[in-house]
C-alpha cells in the first residue's frame, strides 16, 4: 500500500512521460500513441536465425533468405523491434544519449520477443565494447540489457565473458563483407571465465543485429571455447521492406 502510494505521489508530481518522445503518457516507461504507431514490435512469423519478420504462415524451419545464403554461426535469434522509426530512436538514445533510463522498458521488451531463448540459456553475455570506446561512453548499453534480462529471467550474467581485443572501426555503410573483415579476430573467450562457456547454453545480448557479422564473430568464439549452443537476442533487427511485406 505504501508503495503505491508513493508511486501516485511521484507521479503527480513527476507526470509520466514517453520513452522515446517524452509527451505525457498514462503509464511510466510506455510509448505516446504516436510513437507506439511508429514502432515496428516483431511478432508473428520470424527468421528462427536472425528474428527477422517474415511475411506468410508460420513454420517450424522458417528463415529468412539472407540466412539461407548467409548461415550466422549461431543457432536461433529474436528480436524485440524493427529498426526503423521509434525503435531507432530507442537504441540511438540508449547507446548515445546516456538514457540508462530505458534499459529496464527495452529489457522487457526484449524478454518478451525471446522468452524461449532466456529459458534455455544457462549464462548471458554481452557484446563486449573495446575498452576505448567504454571510456568514452561510460558504459556497454548491451552489458546494461544482458543484466536486467538476467534479473528478470533468474539467469547468470557474466559481463566479462568475451572480450574485445581490438578496436574496430564504426560499421555504417559497410557492406557484408567489409563487416565481416572488420570484425576477423576482434573478439576472444575471457580465460578466467572458460568453465563458464564449456558444454552450456550461451545467450548473446547486443542493441542491434544488422549483417550479424559481429555476432558470429562472437559466436565462432564461443563454439571454439566449447558452447553447446549459441543464441542471440538483440532490441531492434535491421529489416528490408520486402521481408516485412511493405
């Protein structure tokens, strides 16, 4: 009773806000009307790979094509929105603005598209930042997702578990091939941390999948370090317009 006390108090003197846009809104962490219009939440039928919308009935062996033609080195993939719209506006104002404010929202969401994959991973790791880029952003926005998806599904965390060994450059515009060459070698198994990767379950948490190029790459390290299997989950998925059927 306390509690919600305290919580109507807050919010009459603090009114909620929209995540994305911060017109008033009913519900703290929810969307306006017009910025949950504009925000793609991934449902229905989707790669099994990447997470991808995809358009027709569902199906057990549904992936997409670019999967088919590019197999990633994980097993399965969710994703909580398209990256478009407001969903963009969420990670570009999560991994650039210092809004550590939306990770406990977009984590939900995230634990809603992958339900099934939180329930069979056994530890949780992020897509690891080089040390450079942690100074100047203060923080790793995947780590921030990987542990408030740990709280909410009672799995282990370990932040740490890969590492970046070299800086790679920004991937915008770059094509598959390019992504591919930037992320060769950039990422290794934490050797404090081996016992934690061998013969387990390991779900990858990053903000965005595009190519999946840095993903695999953390993926491939994984499987040599002995992962029975290896899923993602990211927030948003990059989508083409004939995936989504637009």
């Amino acid at each position: 009773m306390l509690q919600a006390l305290t919580t109507a108090v807050v919010n009459t003197i603090f009114p909620p806000r929209c995540l994305a846009c911060t017109a008033p809104t009913d519900q703290p962490h929810g969307l306006c009307p017009a910025c949950w219009r504009d925000t793609h939440f991934i449902a229905g039928t989707v790669c099994r790979c990447c997470g991808v919308p995809l358009v027709g009935a569902a199906g057990a062996e549904d992936v997409c094509e670019s999967c088919t033609r590019h197999p990633p080195a994980w097993d399965r993939g969710a994703a909580a929105v398209v990256y478009g719209g407001t969903g963009r506006k969420a990670v570009l104002a999560l991994k650039h603005g210092d809004r550590l404010d939306m990770v406990r929202p977009l984590a939900g969401w995230m634990a809603n598209a992958g339900c099934g994959l939180l329930a069979g991973a056994e530890v949780i790791a992020p897509v690891p930042l080089h040390w450079r880029r942690l100074v100047r952003r203060r923080y790793n926005q995947s780590a921030e997702l990987a542990r408030r998806l740990g709280r909410i599904a009672g799995r282990p965390v370990v932040a740490d578990l890969l590492l970046r060994r070299r800086a790679t450059v920004p991937q915008e515009g770059m094509s598959r091939s390019e992504r591919v060459a930037n992320q060769a070698a950039a990422f290794a198994v934490n050797p404090r941390h081996g016992a934690r990767v061998a013969g387990r379950a390991v779900l990858l948490v990053d903000d965005v999948l595009t190519t999946g190029a840095t993903l695999s790459a953390c993926a491939d390290c994984l499987r040599q370090a002995g992962a029975a299997r290896v899923d993602v989950l990211v927030l948003a998925r990059v989508a083409f317009e004939d995936s989504l059927g637009l």
